[in-house]
C-alpha cells in the first residue's frame, strides 16, 4: 500500500510538471480528433516499428555472434574486420550512419526499399553492442565450467552447446531486452529516410493539421506501449538472473 | 595404477614448476600426492590428467603413453574421472542432468540404460534425494561428493582427486572423505592431492611428497612415519600436530 502511494506521488509530480509545461506553452485546449481521423495510418506506422525493430533485433543477434567468434577466432584479419566496424559503429551517430547507409551504401548496392535498408543498418549498427553482450556473458562463465567440459571430453562445439550457451542464454536475456527497447526508440531515426514506421506517420499527420504537441504526445505514447513493458521485463529478468553459483 | 615419469617439464612463462621430475610406480591402488602449497603437486595431478601440456620428458600410466597430440589426448581424458578442487558442477543442470550430460553426450551412452545406473550410483553415496537439485541448492559436501559420482559414473580407469576438501569445514570433510574412501574399498585406482596427512596415512598405500616442483621422497605410506629427507620431516612437524589421527 505504501508503495502505490508513493508510486502515485512520484508520477504525480511528473504529471504536475507537464501540465505546468502545457499551460505556459501552449495557449489552447488540446485537440486529438485529427490523430483519431488518421488513426490508421498511425497504427499502420506503429506496427511497422516493431516489426522493423524486431527484424533489426533478429539480425544483429545473428550478426553480434558471427562478431563475437569473429573476435574469438584465430584469424587475425577476421578480428579486425569486427574490430573496425564495432569502433565505426561506436564512434558514429546512428542518424548519420542512417543516412549513409540508404543514400550511398544502399545506392551502391542498389538497395531500394527502404525497409530492408532501415532494418540492415539497425541491425548492423546493434550488432556491435550484441557481440560485446555475448562477449560479456561467455566471459562471465566461470572457468570451472570450461575445465570441467574440457577434462570430461567435451568437443568445442558440445562445451558451447551444452555448457556455456544455456549458461549464457540466461544472462543476455536482460541486458538484450534493454537492447530492444533502445532498438525501438533507434528506429524513429530512421524517419529521417522516409521509412513509414511510428515517428514518420505522426510526422505526416503533424504537418498536414499543425497540431504539433498532441503529435509528441500520440508519439510517445505509442514508444511508451512498446519500451516501457520491456524495460518491467529486463528489471524483472535482472532479479530472475541473479539466482545463481 | 602404473604410473611412469621420466623427466617431466613444466613451465608457465618459462619458470619451472615441475623440474624435470621422474618416478616409477608399479601397480598401486591409491596414490596420494603430498606438499606445501605451490609444490607442484597439483600441476603433476592436471599433466597426468592430460589438462596442460607440458614441456618435455614423458608420463605413462598404465603403460599408455601421454601422447599430447590433441586427438589423442581428448580419448586418454576420456578415460580419466577427475575431481576437482571447487567441484565444477555445471550450474544450470540438476545433478541428474550433470551426470547424464557426460555419460549421453561424450561416452554415447543411451539416456534410458545411464539412468538406472546413476540411480544406482547416487544411492551408493547417499544423493538420491538429492538428484533433482540444481548445484546452488547443494551443500559443499553434497556438491563434492556429486562430483565423485560424476568422476566415477564414466567407468573410468583412475580417478583423479585434486584437493577435493581444501574448501570445506571439518564436517563436510570428512563427509567427502568417507566417499573418497569408499572409491577404496571399492577398489578404484586414484590420485589424490591432499593437505589431509591422516586420510593420506590410513587411506593411501603410496605417498609422493613433493616440495617446490621436486618429487623429495616417494614409497609406501610408512615413509610417513620414518620420514628421510628434512623437508618431508619438516612438513610433518609443521602438519601433524593440527593432524593427528
């Protein structure tokens, strides 16, 4: 009980602070009709936005683990060739590698949809902080665990399949449903090239009707559905994770 | 157990931890290796294991010849049931699951015809209850005498003990050394290392007391109360009056 009261209390006072912002800035009543009007092309927009994050958070899985053995392998060229791209990726803003990637890479390689596009380059770009989740999480396996697979006869293959995926599974879960979220809110940047997902279709309904602050508001909400359960579950996950040795 | 060292090597960073040391056994049950702490006696333990490579000499036991190449030395594991010092249970399997794990995956043993006999195993060392556990669920003493049954559930041809209680308490070491000792009475063949004069006296019937990677002295475990060498009746000064039996 004191708990919801003191939830109520905190989100009061964001609630109060809004309110405070929306009377000294905007001088009218707020009117959503517009947003009702369009709300398919909205919910369209939407539901492209997970489906373009869930695409995007499929690939950079795959991609993050063909870095990560990269990484482990003995070859050296294939290590830089990872360790290149991660620090592109790291030193880079995602708007400009957006831009990039569908102006001149996508062009290059005569890429044209703009939702492959949009889903490449998210999925590389998250690629690079998945092989450093993957890297801390094996890491994070006791070396006991890797001694004992090795002195029972375990091949590479079995030692990662049996002993130390599952072991790892367990532990990427939250900081990959972090990853997701942050995936989610990465793929409004991809308004910038024209990708009709969440932030663009709220943009067209803005622009044709000037109602601005409602369209932040529809945005974020929209975000909000998406981000905030993820953001329970990693926290939920965290506590779940943290059962062990 | 035949054991045969001729002039072994070991070094980490080109410093000797085992000084080309050599000895011969001739069919002995129960080993147990003796020394201070940094002694090399551990390192002998993992050579024999096959766990590390080592740097010249050679080692045979039972007339097979260590042969480092990888294959080769993946099957000489194989026959080999080790215990190590933090018993290195998978975490994320039941004791069941560890132990299947092993004898499904490694030694190709149908899951159906493993079962009954690691019922039966952990019976014999009094974890049947206890089968279903995940290893955090487990007492220390529990964990290490699992780690037991795992060695010995893959018939092996010796079992190696690395310093199997040097993390327990009193109690829970002698409840792991019971179950080392029922591995005598059930006549395994194994290798211990140990701090525990009293068990190595009353269990093993030869003894190699090493001190700063040289075997010092090596015979029956009467060399315990006539000891030759100073260093070996230094040790026991130092030991014996917290260990009597």
């Amino acid at each position: 009980m004191k708990k919801i009261f003191s939830f109520t209390l905190a989100l009061s006072f964001f609630v109060l602070l809004f309110a405070f912002v929306m009377t000294k800035s905007i001088k009218r009543d707020l009117l959503f009709e517009d947003y009702i009007l369009f709300r398919n092309v909205i919910l369209s927009g939407w539901l492209r936005t997970i489906l373009i994050s869930l695409v995007s958070i499929l690939l950079s899985l795959v991609i993050g683990l063909i870095l990560y053995l990269m990484q482990e392998s003995n070859s050296q060229i294939l290590y830089y060739i990872a360790e290149i791209h991660k620090t592109l990726i790291f030193s880079t803003p995602l708007l400009v590698i957006a831009i990039v990637a569908y102006y001149y890479i996508g062009n290059s390689f005569g890429l044209k949809s703009k939702f492959l596009i949009g889903a490449l380059t998210l999925g590389l770009y998250i690629s690079a902080y998945v092989s450093d989740i993957y890297k801390g999480a094996i890491e994070s396996i006791h070396i006991n665990q890797w001694q004992a697979a090795k002195m029972f006869g375990f091949n590479k293959y079995q030692t990662y399949r049996y002993i130390i995926f599952p072991q790892v599974f367990k532990s990427i879960l939250p900081p990959l449903a972090g990853q997701f979220a942050l995936t989610v809110k990465g793929s409004s940047l991809l308004a910038y090239l024209g990708t009709t997902e969440l932030l663009n279709s709220v943009n067209t309904v803005m622009a044709s009707t000037l109602k601005y602050p409602e369209g932040f508001m529809v945005v974020s909400v929209g975000y909000w559905i998406i981000t905030i359960p993820l953001i329970i579950v990693v926290r939920k996950l965290e506590v779940k994770v943290n059962y062990k040795v | 157990m035949k054991l045969t060292i001729e002039k072994l090597l070991k070094q980490y960073n080109h410093k000797s931890v085992l000084n080309e040391i050599s000895v011969h056994i001739e069919q002995h049950q129960i080993i147990a290796f003796l020394g201070a702490s940094g002694s090399g006696k551990s390192t002998l333990l993992r050579l024999i294991a096959g766990l590390e490579p080592f740097q010249g000499g050679s080692l045979s036991v039972n007339d097979h010849l260590l042969d480092q190449n990888d294959a080769k030395i993946v099957e000489h594991r194989k026959c080999i049931g080790f215990v190590f010092q933090d018993h290195n249970l998978f975490n994320h399997l039941t004791v069941m699951d560890n132990l299947l794990l092993v004898l499904e995956k490694v030694h190709k043993r149908s899951r159906v015809e493993a079962i009954p006999e690691i019922h039966s195993l952990l019976k014999d060392f009094d974890l049947y209850e206890h089968k279903d556990k995940y290893p955090h669920q487990l007492s220390g003493g529990q964990s290490q005498r699992v780690s037991i049954v795992r060695a010995l559930s893959i018939k092996p041809e010796l079992i190696l003990l690395d310093e199997p209680t040097s993390s327990l308490d009193p109690i829970l070491t002698f409840e792991v050394l019971s179950a080392v000792k029922k591995l005598a009475e059930e006549e395994i063949d194994f290798v211990i290392v140990t701090h525990e004069i009293g068990f190595a006296k009353s269990v093993a019937d030869y003894i190699i007391f090493m001190d700063e990677g040289d075997i010092i002295e090596h015979g029956p475990n009467s060399i315990l109360d006539n000891p030759q060498s100073d260093k070996l009746k230094n040790f026991l000064e130092k030991v014996l009056p917290f260990n009597q039996k």
